[in-house]
C-alpha cells in the first residue's frame, strides 16, 4: 500500500507542477509568437461588435490552452486513476464531464473576460479596481449559489440513507447551534473511489455533504469526526476568511498588474490598453503574480484546516476516531502522509495527514 501511495503522489505532486507553471508558460508562448494578433485579425473577419469578436478571440484562446493542456489533463484525470484503481469513470463519462465542466468554466469566465475589456476601455486609468471589485463579488456568488446551481449539474445530492447515521449526524449539527439547509449525501462513487466532507454554501444555501464513498467505507464515529470538522468550519465562520482573504489577494493581484502591465504594454507594441491582445498580457502577469501569492494562500488555509480539526476534537471528544479517518482518508485517497516541503507549500491547502495525526495525539496527550 504504502508503495503505491508514493508512487502516486510523487506522480501528482508533479503534474500539479507542471499545471500550476504551465499556465504563465503557455501565456508567454502565445505572446513571444504573436499568436493573440493572428486569433485577433481571424475573430474580426466575422461580422460584429467588438464585444462579440472579443467573445470568438476568447474562444481560440480557450481552444489553444485546453488542446495544449488535454494530455496533461487525460493522464491525470483518467489514465493515472484507472491505473491506480481510483476511477469509476468510463472514458464516455469522463470525455463528457470535461465537456460539462468546460462548459460551464466558459460560461463563468467569458463575461468576465468582456468585462475586463470594457473597464481597460472606459475606465484606462483604475480597471484594475472595477476589475477586482467585480470578481470579488463574483467569488461572493459563486460561493453561495455554487452547491444548488453548479453542483447539481455534476452530482446528485440525496438524503443520509442511514436512519441512524442521520441520527448522529443531526445531533451534532444541532450541539453546535449549526442551521444549515441540510446534511447531504452525494454520489460521487459513481466517478471515484476517493472519499470527502465539504461544508458548502453561504446563508441559507449552506449545507453540509458527505459523499457517498466516505459513508460506505467509514463507521460512525469516523464519519461524525469528519463532520465536526466541517461544522468547525462554520463555527469560525471559515468560509467568510478564505473569501475575505480571496478579496485581498485579488486587489493585490490587480494593483500589481496593472503596474507591471503599463511597463511592459510599449513593450509589446499594443497601441490601446483595451487591445485583445493586452487581455493576455494582462492575464500572463496575473498568473505570474498568482504563482507568487499561492505559498501564502495554502499557508492561511492550512491554518484554518488546523482549527477545524481542533473543533473537531473538543466537539466528539474522540481522538481515536479522527486519528482512524485520516489513516482511511490516507488509504483511501492514496495521500501522501509526508510530502516534501515544496510540494506542501506550493500545493497543500490542508495540513499533512501525518501532522494532522500527530496534532491529535498530542491533543490527546493535554485533554
């Protein structure tokens, strides 16, 4: 076990690197080749207003970055989890939840793109803040909306089959003064042996999920401290810091962009600020800047995964039980109980399982 749990995360830890680089990579290759002018001249000889062109230019872009990104991306979402016996996934179902999911990304993104192009035209002199002010409120949507509109369409929810599991887990909910829509069952063996917990939602969409792979392969008290650790979430109002520090991290993403892309526009030859192709110069030095900020990212949410699992302790008083779900979650998911250094900084927004555990024990230890 213990093999296969290295070999398969020393595969991930490096595709998500190679993910994560690619991005800025494959920007400045666009760039350097002058691609984004030839997407330009093509997307204009299509009859319309800028803002539609726009739209057609978006789409070579889009089309140029998931042709470049498909091996990356089958390898790793199907051939990688049917190799390690992960994936429930046929290839039909798989091709059409990358469609589904492709979908529904350029349905988000293609107006903020529009947008984006319409403050560097109106607005030359401060987009970077309209910009910002704009996604922040749309991560404050996405947020609240995301579990009863976007989810729905991937998976199904459904009541806890288990009476007396539903039991317990209404208990808990009520000891902690948590109102949520519901605690939900949701079926996503029928993709993936992984298990998870998420607390979802805002205000009166939030509810708690428990997937269908965590209830069948975990005992009661296993499962109770997993929930706890949701509701601990909720309890330290979680949500509301990752999307306050979200907020942040975006203003400083704009701010510094915008300094760094009234240097380099002459560079590039873009006589307006609103060309097409400043959008993806714009959003080259946006990735950049990303890349920078996401050790801290991880840092604050490691950090907020920490006080949930400490909620979680004190609320069931059953160390033995949390220590038991992070070994299941460890097998189960074939996680990596001690990453490198690197890859917890660059791409581990929960702590370690291995220290998770030791925090326990030592909690344990103090209780």
């Amino acid at each position: 076990m213990q093999d296969s749990v290295k070999q398969y995360s020393k595969i991930k830890h490096r595709l998500a690197l190679i993910n994560i680089f690619l991005t800025p990579l494959l920007l400045w290759i666009l760039l350097a080749a002058g691609l984004p002018t030839y997407f330009k001249n093509i997307s204009r000889l299509i009859p319309g207003n800028d803002y539609a062109n726009l739209i057609i230019f978006y789409i070579f872009i889009a089309a140029f970055f998931y042709v470049i990104n498909l091996p990356v991306g089958f390898y790793s979402g199907f051939m990688l989890e049917h190799r390690f016996s992960l994936s429930n996934q046929t290839l039909k179902s798989w091709a059409l939840m990358e469609a589904k999911k492709n979908l529904v990304a350029f349905i988000i993104s293609a107006p903020l793109v529009a947008a984006l192009y319409a403050f560097l035209k109106l607005h030359p002199a401060d987009w970077w803040l309209w910009t910002a002010i704009l996604w922040f409120s749309v991560s404050i949507i996405l947020a609240k909306f995301a579990p009863v509109i976007i989810v729905p369409l991937f998976y199904k929810y459904s009541p806890i089959k288990d009476a007396l599991l539903e039991s317990k887990m209404n208990q808990l909910v009520s000891s902690v003064g948590f109102n949520p829509s519901g605690v939900y069952e949701l079926n996503i063996s029928k993709d993936t042996k992984k298990a998870n917990a998420a607390l979802l939602g805002l205000g009166r969409q939030k509810r708690i999920v428990l997937c269908d792979t965590l209830i069948s392969s975990f005992n009661h008290d296993e499962i109770e401290s997993v929930m706890a650790h949701e509701l601990g979430h909720h309890k330290m109002n979680h949500m509301w810091k990752l999307i306050i520090s979200g907020g942040i991290f975006t203003f400083i993403t704009f701010f510094f962009t915008n300094i760094i892309f009234l240097k380099l526009r002459n560079f590039f030859g873009y006589a307006m600020p609103h060309d097409y192709e400043s959008l993806v110069l714009i959003y080259l030095i946006m990735s950049i800047s990303n890349l920078a900020l996401t050790p801290a990212a991880n840092a604050f949410s490691r950090r907020l995964e920490k006080d949930a699992d400490e909620f979680s302790l004190k609320a069931t008083r059953n160390t033995g039980a949390f220590i038991s779900a992070m070994k299941k979650l460890s097998e189960q998911n074939l996680a990596d109980a001690n990453p490198g250094k690197f890859y917890e900084i660059m791409l581990y927004d929960h702590p370690p399982i291995s220290r998770r555990i030791t925090f326990a024990e030592s909690f344990k230890q103090n209780a």
